[in-house]
C-alpha cells in the first residue's frame, strides 16, 4: 500500500492507486494533520559585517538599502544583491564578502500621478533566472499619494492611502536593467483595490519573500494587507514546473489559477487567498534546507500587550510553506515603532547562504548569513543606513 505524505497531498501529487478504503482514510488523516516541522537550529556563529554603509559608498542622497536583500548569480558567476530603494541598484561581487556598488539606476518606476497606473515608486523584491541572463523579477509597485498632493482624506501620515501591488518585471541582459512585463498597470498580477481618498490602509499586496525552487517549481511568499489589521496575512503562490508566465495561489486546499501573461499583459484571475502561517507576521525571505528537508522563515517582530518576548529577528520552520512552526527568537534587535521614531533600528531580515549551489540563493546549507538593514541617527541627514551581514550556523 502507497501512502502519500501531506506535503504531498496539499500541493498536488497523486499517489498511486490505493487498494482498500484504510488506504483512503490514513491518507484524508495525513491531509487533514498539522504538518510539524523537524527540529532544525539557527545560531548566531560570528561578527556582523558591513556590507553597504551609505555615509561613504552612496552613489546619491537617495541610495540608501531599502528592502530585503535578494541575491542571484549572473551569467558571470558574479553575484548580483539588491536591498533597493526605489531607485534600484545593486552590489555586484564574487561573494558576499566582497561587493562592490554600482551606480547605475537598473530600474526606477516613472513617477506617474496616476493612481491607476501603480507606476510612481517600485522596490525590486525577488528574482528566479535559470541562465543568469534572463531574470524574472517581483517587485512592489506603489501610488504615493502625498508626493502627488492627491487628496486622502483618511489620514495625514506619509504612508495614508498608499495603493501597493505586486508587478512583474523582466531583464535580458543579467540584471544590468529591467523593465515593466507590460505597460502599466498591466504589469501587476497581484493588485490592489482601486485609490480610494477615504481608505487610509487600501486592500493589496505589499510585499514579496525571494523565489525558492522547490520538486521544479517556483514558490514566493507575499504579504496582503487588509484594510482591517488583523485580517493582513501572509499568502503562498506558485509557479508549476517554473513558468513564470502563470501563477498560482494557495486557497485554503488547493492551489488555483492567480495570474497569467499574456500578449496584452497580465490577466488577473483572483486578489485573494487563504493564510499561510497563520498569526505570523508579515515574511521578509523565506529559503529551502535540503538537508532536512525544512523550509526557514525569517521575519521581524515586536511582541506587544499580552505577548512575551524580545524584539527582534524571528525564525519559523515548516515541511510544506502551508504550516509554520511557532516564531523563534534568532537575533534580538531594536526594531522601529513608528516613522519619527529616533536611535538606532534594525528592519528587513533575509537569509542568504553565499555557497549555495541555487543561482537564486533559495536554498541554504550549514551556513548562511542574516542579512539586514540598520538605521542609524546622524547629525547632518538626521538617518543614515547600513547593509549588515550577521553569519548563521544551522543545524539539522
């Protein structure tokens, strides 16, 4: 008698034919079980490392790390690391340890007035390329509405009524520029609600963990925010058999249709999912342990009210992206609370293991690095940041 595993049964292979109901029914029990993931340790094993200070290696008074650093190999073997603001370049080098800045803009959205269009501000989120040459890129992609005295009536924060999607865009020349899969905002197949002056915290995706390849499909993890807090969530989608032209979103027990590309750009066919990690914070980057067969989440998380613990760096494990592991503590950290808040601050969290044999750094082995970004007062700018690099052993 074959028994297929849950990981199995929520994303889709069929096991060969059962003989007996008692195949059925162990196998709907297996389906239905939470799926707990094998013990797996994060430590810290060394000094953090700077690997971007814009007080001496900025090109511009806007180069400055803004995202979660994402990384992949060029046709080259070089590795090419973003961590962008809107303005997008990136640290090229042999290794992590050795990068060096490039000036040049790869990619920066037009500024359009036009809430429609989510083509004002985009930050280059994750990556999947096969060749090194062809890249294929998550980004979100925002409307600001303060930069465009656009009316918003729900608050006056720089951040009210932000509309963030989640576009796709493409290079062909190994990441040195990319541009729009389509013309806006038939880029974007993750979108938001339509500009509402009245809605302070629109409906969208903001967010997206870098692509992990997992049994030959691609796999990201993207943050949707609710108009009702607690109602944000993180959301799994797919790419089946890495075709990067259709994905694919976890409902709740199935994967089904999300986005497809077509000649006139993407054809959306749903905005919504089912949580993935439930309770969980929004995830930054999210990397395969094929030694263990665990997936790692990393995040940041500031226990409030009832909850104990540290701020910080948080980790969560899982077998299937579908059930996480309770948070656990990797790195205790000043996080920020709020825009005007003033010290030193630490945000966006990514595992990067530099030796990984996956070109988009998906996978991770006995070590790694949490890669991060560090905000610190400074007297001229009132902020200046860093790209910090904090070397990881793990241990299955």
């Amino acid at each position: 008698m074959t028994v297929f595993t849950p990981t199995e049964a929520r994303f889709g292979w069929r096991p060969r034919a059962a003989s007996c109901k008692r195949a059925l029914a162990l196998s709907l029990a297996l389906l239905l079980a939470p799926v707990a993931a094998s013990a797996i340790e994060l430590q810290v094993a060394g000094r953090e490392s700077i690997l971007f200070d814009q007080r001496t290696q900025a090109c511009d008074a806007n180069d400055l790390p803004d995202a979660p650093a994402r990384a992949f190999r060029n046709a080259e073997g070089q590795m090419v690391l973003f961590a962008p603001n809107f303005r997008n370049r990136a640290l090229v080098g042999p290794d992590i340890r050795h990068l060096a800045r490039d000036c040049a803009v790869r990619f920066a959205a037009k500024g359009a007035s036009d809430p429609n269009l989510l083509d004002d501000r985009t930050w280059l989120h994750g990556f999947y390329t096969k060749d090194g040459t062809n890249v294929f890129a998550f980004a979100s992609a925002s409307f600001i509405p303060y930069r465009h005295k656009e009316r918003c009536n729900a608050g006056s924060e720089r951040t009210a009524c932000w509309r963030n999607g989640v576009a796709a865009l493409v290079s062909h020349d190994g990441g040195k520029t990319f541009t729009d899969s389509a013309p806006p905002p038939a880029h974007v197949l993750m979108p938001p609600v339509p500009y509402s002056p009245d809605q302070k915290n629109p409906a969208g995706f903001i967010s997206a963990t870098n692509i992990v390849t997992y049994k030959g499909d691609l796999y990201s993890i993207v943050w949707r925010r609710d108009a009702e807090a607690r109602r944000s969530r993180n959301c799994l989608v797919r790419a089946k058999d890495g075709n990067v032209d259709r994905w694919e979103v976890w409902i709740g027990d199935s994967f089904a249709p999300l986005a497809e590309r077509t000649p006139q750009g993407w054809k959306v066919e749903r905005t919504d999912c089912a949580a993935v990690g439930q309770g969980l914070p929004s995830i930054r980057g999210l990397v395969f342990h094929p030694a263990s067969g665990t997936f790692i989440a990393v995040f940041q998380m500031q226990p409030r009210g009832k909850q104990q613990g540290e701020s910080g760096f948080y980790t969560a494990t899982s077998k299937d992206m579908v059930q996480w592991s309770e948070p656990k503590l990797l790195s205790a950290q000043p996080l920020r609370d709020g825009l005007e808040d003033a010290g030193t601050f630490n945000g966006y969290p990514a595992l990067i293991d530099g030796q990984s044999p996956d070109r988009n750094f998906g996978s991770v082995g006995d070590t790694a690095d949490l890669v991060f970004v560090r905000l610190l007062p400074d007297p001229k700018t009132k902020r200046t940041r860093q790209l910090i690099a904090l070397p990881l052993r793990i241990t299955p």
